[in-house]
C-alpha cells in the first residue's frame, strides 16, 4: 500500500493470499504497482513493436464512422483506400534489378505516380490515429515490412539504434506511418525530417498525423502549412488531407465521471485481477526514473490502472512524462480509475496556453476516455 492512503486506512503490509483489513477476498492477489516495475526494453523489442496498438489492431477504412455533417472525413477515406492499393508490388527502389543475367548497371525504377506521403490534418479526435491505422493494415506488404509509431518512439529508436542503422533498418519497408508528428521541438523536428529524407530516397512511403501548433487550436485553424514548412525539402512529396470535425470522445458522450473515493479505487483496484495500484504523486516521482521509450513496457500485462490522491501536476517536465503514459495506456485500452482531483483539472493554466498545450489537451482527452472505461470497476452493469 502507498502514501497517505496507507495511512489514512492503517492497513499495514499486504500479502499476495491475505486481502487488507475491509477488502474482501475477491482477487487472487494484492494490486500490483507501476512504482515496482522498473522495465529494460532491447532496441530489437523497439522495432518489433512498431506496429498499430492494441486499440487500434482490429481498425478498418470500413470500421471508421465518418461524421456526417463533415465530407471531409468520408473524402478522406477514399483517397487512404487508393494510397494504400497504389503501395503493392515491389518496393519503389528496392526492386531495381540488374541488366542481361544480372550484369551490367542497374535499372532505376520508375518513380511512383503522384506523391509517396499523406499528412492527416486535423484536430483532436476526428479519427485520424484509426485512419492511419487502416492505412498501415490495407496497405499490401507483410507486416515486417510496415512500421507504426508516435513520433516520440521514432525519435526514440533514432536513440537505441543511432542514425544510420535506423535508417538501414527502415529502408527496407513499403510504409512507415508516424502518428502525433511533434512540431514544437526544433531539435527533434529536424532529426526526423532528415531521417524521413533518407527513406523517401530508399523508396519508403510516409504517412503522418498532427495537431494543430501552439496558439492555433481555434476553430478553423489547422497544422498542415506549419508541418510541410517544418520538414523543409520533404513537402513536395506529401499530400495533406483536411480532416474536419469535433472529438469523437465526446460526440455523443456523456461528460467524464467524477473522481471516486480513495476506498472505492483501492477496493475496485483489489477486485480486479492485473489491476495496479499507485498514489499518484509517489507515481509521478517514479516516472521521472524510467525512460518513456519503456512505458509501454511499463503497462504490460495490465488490466486497469487505480490512482489515488490525483494532484495538479507540479512541472512541465512531470506534465511530458504524463503525456507519454497517458498515450501507452489509451493505446492499449488500459482503463485508468482515480481519486482526487478530475483529470481535466491536472493541468494548470499557464500549461494549457504554453507551447506544450496540445499534448496537454490530448491527454485530457485520452484520460477521460480511459475515465468512462473504468466506470464499470466500481459500477458493475
């Protein structure tokens, strides 16, 4: 048991066979906690799991439910199903081949018709991780030969791997989809587009997702200039597709629940099996010990997370590494039940006007989601 929850309930030290004192006996062991796992991820894990997450794994063009009062979404679909059909065949540099028996110089292949990238543009929650998944899954090519990633576990495996064998190791793909394209870090933003110049010369196709910039979230205001200036000479070969519409989180949705009582999320926690169970604070210092390349791994094997005492969040630095655990867990569907504070309130006003603003509201978003999911733990159907 952790922080003031331990002491507020005197529960003492809890067993894997004994529940604490008030919990009944329903799971087989006590919670588990993310503060006891400190994971080690090899590079090749880093590549291998490049593919759509869990949520995302089952995700089709025919799965994705256009808005109707946004044409733009159903356009969208249309002009994915025909980038995804014109990737088959034989990789665009890859399938050059020798002259008479194998001799003499080889033939440059025939450039590809129309361009080798698509840039989703739009804002929060209207469908375009899922539009990207169905890209990654329609497009022809055995799955070693698709890759699928944030933008911060690119830059990541850049990390594990170094520049150049990142690049060997991708240039042998038909796709790579990058999601969540960060444009408010110079240093990154250039790493990247030069590394994606690199595998448009070795015959990659690009497929990207981004939100809007700092200071452009109202209504109407979209990124897709400021990503096509951002990776510089890449522009020409990216064909950026508007996607209107509200976040389907909320469409139709019932505003987030409540925060429950630190009795209801440590029982709910003690009647989950693979349920973890941290306070809130003692978890963020725990974070700034793991590198967020490994909080996935981080979450393996989860069921749910519980939290209590949920406080504003003290830093920006603090705030980032919510931002990327919020992201793991909504990727793999890992429902979040919490005490304390509501999520929307995490964030302080000054966070939510600076220049990490659209991290911060994407996480709200994904929490409160997450939020909704975890209702049934405490208020079973």
């Amino acid at each position: 048991m952790r922080g003031s929850l331990a002491r507020r309930l005197a529960w003492g030290t809890v067993s894997s066979s004994t529940p604490a004192p008030g919990i009944d006996a329903i799971a087989d062991a006590a919670p588990l906690s993310l503060c006891a796992r400190e994971p080690f991820v090899p590079a090749d894990r880093l590549v291998a799991e490049m593919v759509p997450p869990p949520r995302f794994d089952s995700v089709r063009f025919s799965t994705y439910i256009p808005d109707p009062n946004q044409p733009s979404q159903t356009e969208a679909v249309g002009v994915l199903e025909g980038f995804a059909g014109g990737l088959g065949g034989a990789h665009a540099v890859g399938s050059a081949k020798r002259g008479f028996l194998g001799f003499g110089r080889a033939k440059t292949p025939k450039a590809p018709a129309g361009p080798r990238g698509v840039y989703l543009d739009g804002g929060y929650g209207v469908g375009k991780t899922h539009l990207l998944a169905s890209l990654w899954h329609a497009t022809p090519a055995e799955p070693a030969l698709k890759a699928f990633g944030t933008f911060v576990e690119l830059t990541n495996l850049v990390g594990a791997l170094g520049f150049q064998q990142t690049v060997t190791t991708l240039s042998g793909h038909r796709l790579l989809c990058i999601d969540e394209f960060e444009l408010d870090d110079p240093g990154d933003t250039v790493l990247v587009s030069t590394l994606l110049g690199k595998l448009v010369d070795a015959g990659v196709a690009l497929a990207a997702t981004s939100n809007t910039l700092p200071g452009k979230l109202g209504e109407g205001r979209f990124a897709a200039a400021d990503f096509l200036r951002e990776i510089q000479g890449l522009s020409a070969h990216f064909r950026a597709l508007r996607i209107d519409g509200e976040d389907y989180r909320h469409r139709g949705l019932p505003e987030a629940p409540a925060p429950y009582s630190d009795e209801q999320v440590t029982k709910a926690a003690y009647a989950t099996p693979g349920a973890s169970l941290d306070d809130f604070p003692h978890l963020l210092d725990h974070l700034a010990k793991v590198h967020p390349s490994r909080y996935g791994a981080l979450t393996d094997g989860l069921k749910a997370v519980c939290l209590t005492d949920v406080r504003p969040i003290p830093d920006q630095s603090t705030a980032l590494r919510l931002v990327v655990l919020a992201d793991r867990l909504y990727d793999r569907e890992v429902p979040v039940l919490a005490s304390g504070l509501p999520f929307d309130r995490l964030f302080s006003e000054e966070m939510l006007n600076g220049g990490y603003r659209k991290k911060y509201f994407r996480a709200i978003s994904r929490l409160t989601a997450l939020a909704r999911d975890a209702q049934r733990l405490v208020e079973p159907r």
